[in-house]
C-alpha cells in the first residue's frame, strides 16, 4: 500500500521538486544506451528486497481480465557494475550503523520484461548511476524495438495488447515519471539516512540492507571480474 500510494502523487511530487530549481535527474546519463547492456557489458545481477522493487508505472497499470495480476504481465530483474577494479568501501558509525561509500561510476539497473512467449521482451531499463560529483542520476529507458532503448523526456500513457503465458492481456498504463525515481528512492530506500537530500539519495536494494549482495553477488562478481568487490 506504501508504494502504490507513493506512486499515485510521484507526479505531483516531481513538479514541485523541479519547482525548486533542482537539475534533472537524469543529468549525465547518455541519451541512448544498447538494449543489451547488461550482457554486453558485464553486469552481475542481484536479488532485490522483497517489496522494494518499485512501480512498473506511474500509479497502478489496468489489465484486462480484470483478475491478471503485474506478475501475469512482468518480469524483472537487477543487475550492477562497478567501474574496472574499483570496489565499495564499507564502514561504521558509533552507532553501529553501516555505510556504503560507491565509487563514483557505479551503475545498477533494473530491467522490466514482458512475460511474451518463446522468450520475454524488454520493456524498459532503469539506470542509477553514481557521477563524480556525488550525484546519484537517474533514467528511465524505452525499449521500441532495435538494438538501444531510449531515455525517456515525458511521461506517456501507453495502451497495448500482448500474449503472456496466461492468455491475451489488455493493459493501460502510465510511463514512469522521467523525474519521480530519486524521490521514490528517498522514501522507500532503507539507506536514505546516509544521504542528504533527495538529490543525493542513493540506490534501493544495493546496500548494507540487502544482505544477498555479501552472500551472492559479491561472489558471483568475484567469479565474473576476478576481484572482490568490497573493499576490505
């Protein structure tokens, strides 16, 4: 219920935010990035934390029956890299609480899929990126066919048809909001007290919560990059 109804007032919120003459989350991401990043790339991916994986839309989609549900439709997952041999530096603070301190050109995505038959198809690519300046930025990429998704500008209303493995599926939705993410992050990250402002508020589900990412990734990292990626 907390994510739905942050979701419903994301763009209200994202008006006023832009109001105050903050930049563009987005500012320093590429305009166009290859469709299939994540592979090509050599991203590693992640569990996230149950119930922190954020909205497919900008309020609740509509399918039709009316009885499919997000996982009839969508599939997702994450995935992050870090820039080469750098590493996350953790540490403490007298109240036992852990930080993480990111290099900058840390990058974590989080992909939607539609759940279409023999294979899923990319539906849309979220990047979080950590810029030099201490900045997270945030994007929101439309995939449109082709082999690069694009950076989404505005937010649009998109009705479509697809075949999942429960039938024909009628959906209507709201895009994202290209400017809602960092402000979603800042009230549902578990971490969002090691930041100070909603600027700079850092990843959901990538930090010293997660729990899976000393167990899983890190391994996993270490077998893709030769390298631990933690700081020790």
């Amino acid at each position: 219920m907390r994510i739905l109804l942050a979701a419903l007032v994301l763009g209200g919120l994202a008006a006023a935010h832009q109001g105050k003459g903050s930049r563009p989350q987005s500012l320093g991401l590429p305009r166009e990035v290859p469709a299939d990043l994540v592979e090509r790339d050599g991203y590693v991916l992640f569990d996230g934390i149950s119930g922190v994986n954020g909205p497919t839309s900008n309020g609740p989609a509509r399918f039709m029956p009316g009885d499919v549900t997000r996982g009839d439709v969508f599939e997702e997952d994450h995935a992050a890299l870090l820039p080469p041999g750098t590493r996350i530096r953790r540490r403490w603070n007298r109240a036992g609480q852990e930080f993480w301190d990111y290099p900058a050109g840390t990058r974590l995505v989080h992909r939607f899929f539609l759940r279409t038959a023999p294979r899923r198809r990319l539906f849309e690519l979220r990047i979080a990126e950590k810029l030099r300046d201490g900045r997270w930025a945030f994007g929101a990429y439309e995939w449109r066919g082709g082999r690069t998704v694009r950076l989404r500008r505005v937010m649009a209303h998109d009705v479509f048809e697809v075949d999942v493995p429960r039938g024909h599926v009628g959906v209507e939705m709201d895009r994202l909001h290209p400017e809602s993410c960092r402000l979603c992050h800042a009230m549902h990250s578990p971490q969002a007290y090691q930041y100070q402002d909603v600027e700079h508020v850092g990843p959901c589900g990538f930090g010293p919560a997660n729990a899976s990412l000393l167990a899983r990734w890190a391994p996993a990292y270490r077998a893709a990059h030769g390298y631990w990626p933690f700081a020790t």
